[in-house]
C-alpha cells in the first residue's frame, strides 16, 4: 500500500465572504426532536420517557445499564 504524504497539512480555501461578518444566531427548536440513545459500544441504555413524550431542559432521558453514560436533554451554557 503507497502513502501519499502532504507535505504542511491540508489548507482548502475558507469561504468565509459570506458569512464571516454575519453574528452567530440561535436556531428554533424543532417541532419534533430525534435523539438517539444507542451507542456503538456497550450495553442499551434503559429508556424512561416513551415516544411522543414532551421532556423538559436537563430532563433525564435514558440511563446506562453498563459503562456508558447516562444520556439527558441538553441544557444551554448559564
């Protein structure tokens, strides 16, 4: 197998024209969220809310049954 080394790294252009001078913005929450609770490695983690359920900021969602950690809603930075 033949390596192709790069010499100084990867340098692609920025692109930035658009939006570099732009403020950085908070996104809505979406009307319905996804979060997935598998990991890749280790045991499921036991589910405590069921589909459709409404969860509130820092709400526990699943907790492990293994070595992974347990998974909550995300609470935004105080």
């Amino acid at each position: 197998m033949k390596l192709f080394p790069i010499r100084g790294g990867i340098h692609p252009d920025y692109h930035k024209e658009l939006s570099g001078e732009q403020a950085i913005e908070p996104m809505p929450l979406p009307a319905r969220l996804y979060i997935p609770v598998q990991q890749h490695i280790g045991a499921p983690a036991e589910i405590l809310v069921a589909a459709g359920d409404a969860v509130k900021k820092g709400q526990l969602i699943a907790r492990r049954q293994g070595q992974v950690s347990a998974q909550h809603t995300r609470r935004p930075p105080a």
